[in-house]
C-alpha cells in the first residue's frame, strides 16, 4: 500500500470513538482495506481502534497484518527513536 492514500487512519489525541467511525467510514466508502498507523504512547489506542472497529461495528472485517518498526523522529539536538505499528484490516 502507498503512504497518503486515503485508506490510512493515523491514530493520535483523538478519543478511541472517533477513530473507530473514521475506519467504519472507509469501510464504507468500499475500501477494502483500512491501514491503522500509530507511533509511540497511541500505540495500545490503534490496538484498541482495531479490536472494536472489528468486534463492534464491522463483523465482516478481519486483521489481516500487523507490522512492527522503530523511526526516527528529527528533534531539537539530534534525533528520536520511537516505536510504531500498523495494523491492516481488511474484508473477509
């Protein structure tokens, strides 16, 4: 999948809610996948998107891969290494 399609959901402040109606959205729009893309501390909140877009809203939808990495941030005097993760879903 390219960067900057409009299947991404990247995860940030937001409440949970939000973000689950913004992936039900894609999924209506015919997406067929839906990429959840978060970095450091909103990590356990793009879990969180995922289990409930999936067990609540969207019953024919699937995890379909989860992929794990570590960035690097530019900051103020060097550089910052942060966790991330994406987590595709897709229909089954």
């Amino acid at each position: 999948m390219e960067e900057g399609k409009d299947n991404f959901v990247f995860i940030g402040k937001k409440p949970v809610m939000s973000y689950v109606m913004a992936v039900a959205t894609q999924f209506n729009r015919s997406e067929s996948e839906v990429v959840i893309k978060a970095r450091g501390r909103s990590i356990s909140t793009a879990v969180d998107v995922a289990e409930i877009s999936r067990q609540r809203f969207l019953k024919d939808v699937e995890v379909k891969n989860i992929q794990i990495s570590t960035e690097e941030v530019p900051r103020e005097g060097g550089s910052l290494r942060v966790s991330s993760i994406e987590i595709t879903l897709g229909k089954i």
